[in-house]
C-alpha cells in the first residue's frame, strides 16, 4: 500500500475506531478498565518491574489509574509521559516525548492528581515533574486508537511513542492497553510503525515475539 494510501487508511480506522469507543458506557468503561488492570497485574514481567511508564488516561481511554495506584502499593517508580515543550516553529509531530516521575497521590483518579495538567492535544502531562532515564523503564503501557493481532498498533497520530520507542536506550516491554473493541484482525503499517510485545483488553491478553527485542536487566 503507497505511502498516502496508508495514511488514508490509517484515518479511516481512525475515526471508525473513535465512533465505536464514544458508544461505549460509563458502566462498560468502568468494568473493562477494571478486568484490564487485573490481568496486566497478573502478569509476571509486570510483577517483576521497579520502574513502569503508563499513559494518564484520557476518558475515551482505558482508565489506568487502578494500575498506577497497585504500582505504588507495590513501591514501585511510575513514570508517565510528558511531550517536552517547543517553539511554534516546531510542529508537535516533531516534538520529543520524554518520561517524567509521577509522585504519589492519594487520590481517585488521574484527573484529580494535584500534579497532571492538560498539555498539548489535550493530553494529560505533569509538568515540572523531574526525568527518568529511558534505560531505567522495565514496563512501557501504552494507550493506542487501534491495534492487531500481530501486534501492530495504531496511535492517534502524533507519532510520539513510536519515535520514544525508536530511542537508543529502549528495552523496556511494550504493553498496549485497549477495550477489546479496538482490537482489529489486521492494521496498514509503515516502516516507522513500533511493534509491541503484548496486548491486554478486557477480553484477553495478546503475546507476540517481536523480532529484535532486547533483553530486560538482570
């Protein structure tokens, strides 16, 4: 498929995707981001990791904040995304995206963290928050628009976590979180399209070897 077929593409799935997750319940939200956390709870390189990067949900989005809170009570370091700030003469799909440390809070959800702001495209961030290595993340959970079932994923467009991915230092295990709606038999990729290592939905756990993939710190 051509280069502008692709992109085609990938916005059509894109917005068919965006419609089916809108139809979606509060209750359903709530249960499926439930049955997501416990299986990715269960798994054992989840369970091993000191250091784990999760996304700060969005409402469209599998919550994390379960995962985030079991992390801590597990006294292990949550880092979370943050997209660093540029001149306008920088478009954001050519901005870095880097990990920042998110401190405990006692709180009920992502939103309500004293510390997390929106930032741009609406996403939410922690400003000011001090930087983690990127060699240091053992556990990478990622949000996607879409992914397959040869562990393809499909972001919202930005290109961000596939150029952290693409970084020098990256070994960490590549965790997609979805609703099992977002799950599709085959997505188009490109050749800057980052592979994952598992996908956890409310309906299964997918696990794929990734070719190339480095081996954890012992």
């Amino acid at each position: 498929m051509a280069g502008d077929e692709t992109e085609k593409a990938k916005a059509q799935i894109r917005r068919i995707v965006a419609e089916s997750l809108v139809r979606l319940t509060p209750s359903h939200r709530r249960a499926a981001s439930i049955e997501v956390a416990q299986r990715l709870m269960s798994l054992p390189s989840v369970r091993a990791a000191k250091t784990i990067m999760v996304f700060l949900s969005l409402p469209t989005e599998i919550d994390t904040w379960p995962a985030i809170r079991w992390a801590w009570q597990e006294n292990k370091r949550v880092v979370v995304p943050r997209i660093e700030a540029a001149g306008p003469e920088v478009p954001l799909t050519r901005r870095a995206m880097v990990a920042v440390v998110l401190r405990r809070a006692d709180v009920d959800g992502v939103a309500l963290h004293p510390d997390v702001r929106p930032g741009p495209l609406g996403i939410l961030e922690v400003p000011g928050a001090p930087p983690a290595e990127t060699g240091d993340i053992d556990v990478l959970l990622m949000p996607c628009q879409a992914v397959d079932r040869a562990g393809n994923r499909l972001g919202k467009g930005g290109g961000f976590f596939d150029r952290f991915l693409a970084g020098r230092d990256m070994r960490a295990e590549r965790i997609v979180l979805a609703f099992h709606e977002q799950v599709l038999d085959e997505l188009p990729v490109t050749p800057a399209d980052r592979p994952v290592d598992l996908v956890v939905t409310d309906a299964e756990v997918l696990t794929f070897n990734r070719p190339g993939k480095k081996r954890p710190k012992a």
